[in-house]
C-alpha cells in the first residue's frame, strides 16, 4: 500500500476546514499523510486545525502568501517520492473511499495519473457519490490537449498523481489567480499515461458565503494574475521543443481567456501598461490566428478585436457585459 500525501492549503475557512480534514482523516485509506498549510488565516482556522491530533496530519503554519506558496510549502514535505499526491480545498471535502478508489483506479489502468470529476454543491441537498463509473486510458499528448481545451479542468483536485511527477514542479508564487492554469499541464508532460475517469467522490463547495483561499472577485488583479499566468505557459511552452507542439492548441484558450477578461478591465490603474503590451504581444506573435470561433458571440469578439482599436471592442463589450449582467454573473469565481 504506497504512500498518498494530500495537500491542503488552508485560507479563512473556518466554517469549513473541520469537516474538510475529518473527511480526510476518516479514509478507508489508511496509508495518508495529510499536510494542511495554514496561509496566515485572520480567522479561526488556524485555531480549529490545532484541534486534530492525528500522526497523519502535518501542520504548516505561515504568513500569506498565496495559494501558490502554499501548495509549494506542501511539496516541500513529500519525503517518499514512490508515493501518490492528490490535493484538496480546505472547504471542501471527499467520500470515505475517495483516496482508496483513486488509488484504484489509477493501479488498476497501470498509469501515472488519475483524472476524475466533481459534485459541485451549491446548497443543503447532498448527493451520494457515483460509484459506477467507468475509466479510459490516454497518452499524456491526448490529455494535455484536453487540459488546453478546457474538457479536463487545470484544477489540482479531484486528481491523483504519482509524486514523483512534482518533484521538480512548483507553482508561481506571485499570482494571485491562474496559478493551477500555468502548473497544472507539467506533471502531464512528464507522464507516459493518463486515466480519466466520471467516478464522482469529490465535494466541491460552491455555497455562496464561502470566502476561501481559492475564491475572489474578478477584478484588475485577478485578470492582470491570470493573462500573467497565460504568459508564462505560453513562454514555457515555447521554450521546450517537447511541449511547443501545443502552442496553437493553448493559443486558442489563450485569446478566448483574455477576450472574456479584457472588457472587465478598468482602466486608470498601475496595470494599464501590461496591459497594452500583453495586447502588443499577442499581435505580433499573431496568437489570434489560432483562435477558432465557437458560437456567434465568440466569432464577434474575434472580428471586432481585430478590425478595430483595442479599447474599442473594450467598450463595446463592456456594455455588453453591463447590459446582460444576469446572464454572465461575473461577481465571483472558482479559480
């Protein structure tokens, strides 16, 4: 039975973290180490993750410093690198054979990492988790075309990975947002197979008072993080003769990414000038070439983003967003 770590980094989830790590602690697993990462929480959580004692629970106890550093803080305790590693949100939480049924999955199709889905709760009603699912094998070129076109979420959880995948892998620790997006492919370059699974056991809490380290509001910090974060992969990317093959794939995300989060831009602020550079970049590298329009919307955005001055398809398609604001709700996101 090898080794799982299960990261948790842990932000103002006081009203959650409890059940979070007692549904980790009560795992038909028993081979875990669960390291919880308290990123300077001005709240409760630090006080009620005191309260477990448990030999299967590391506690790391920092200033903030990002969801980023503190899923690095997390890696930096995995000592036993013929192990597992999945991660969890610390206001969420699994079913009793979560990691037992990953563990499974992943042993039983002879690959390096399992990918599965999610229950998304959003209110009292709590579904069991769907146990008859069924599993396909991948080769990591496949899977990672699928992370680029968002129908395998760049999102640590709800995955279990062999760690020694991570050993050399870190997330960006000055993103405030993205940091899953510029991360989540690299361990999938470095694997030879990937099993994808619809086995549901994971509990994702999306109840709307949640205020948790993966949750904040769209504003310019959150979009300068994430077009930072597109930057970087597409840089990686570039940069390595093994990963460039993706580059027109990614680009597509890349230019659907930044035509939805540009007319969400204020203008006025200390980020205006990456801003007009970022635009710069994509022009001359011709990124938008490699956007293929999905619906009528997306085919609109793409024309007037080309035909006319930037700020005018910002213009335009911040009333837009102004007008149908019942249709986007833009308030808040699961990063």
């Amino acid at each position: 039975m090898r080794e799982v770590y299960i990261i948790v980094p842990c932000y103002n989830v006081e009203n959650y973290v409890e059940k979070c790590i007692n549904s980790l602690l009560n795992q038909t697993y028993d081979n875990i180490k669960i390291i919880c990462v308290n990123d300077g929480s001005t709240d409760d959580t630090l006080t009620k993750l005191l309260q477990f004692k448990s030999n299967k629970i590391i506690l790391i106890n920092q200033t903030n410093k990002g969801p980023g550093f503190a899923r690095n803080s997390g890696l930096k305790y995995i000592t036993n690198y013929d192990s597992y590693l999945t991660f969890v949100d610390s206001d969420d939480w699994v079913e009793e054979h979560y990691v037992e049924r990953l563990v499974n999955i992943l042993e039983s199709n002879n690959s390096d990492i399992a990918v599965t889905e999610n229950f998304v709760i959003k209110g009292d009603s709590i579904p069991k988790p769907f146990t008859n699912y069924q599993t396909k094998v991948i080769l990591s070129d496949e899977a990672i075309k699928l992370i680029f076109s968002s129908n395998i979420r760049s999102v640590p959880y709800s995955k279990l990975f062999k760690s020694a995948l991570w050993k050399n892998i870190q997330f960006p620790i000055d993103l405030s947002a993205g940091e899953d997006n510029a991360t989540l492919f690299k361990p999938f370059l470095l694997s030879k197979s990937v099993c994808v699974s619809n086995y549901k056991g994971y509990y994702l809490n999306r109840y709307e008072e949640a205020k948790s380290i993966m949750r904040c509001s769209i504003t310019n910090k959150y979009i300068l993080s994430n077009l930072k974060g597109n930057l970087y992969t597409y840089n990686f990317l570039s940069q390595n003769t093994q990963s460039n093959i993706f580059i027109p794939i990614f680009s597509h995300e890349m230019i659907d990414n930044f035509l939805s989060l540009y007319p969400r831009y204020k203008y006025g602020t200390e980020f205006d000038l990456f801003i007009n550079e970022y635009i710069k970049f994509i022009k001359s590298n011709k990124i938008t070439k490699a956007y293929k329009p999905y619906n009528f919307e997306s085919k609109t955005k793409i024309i007037l983003f080309k035909i006319f001055p930037p700020k005018f398809y910002h213009f335009i398609f911040n009333c837009y967003i102004n007008v149908f604001r019942r249709k986007y709700r833009y308030g808040v996101a699961k990063l």
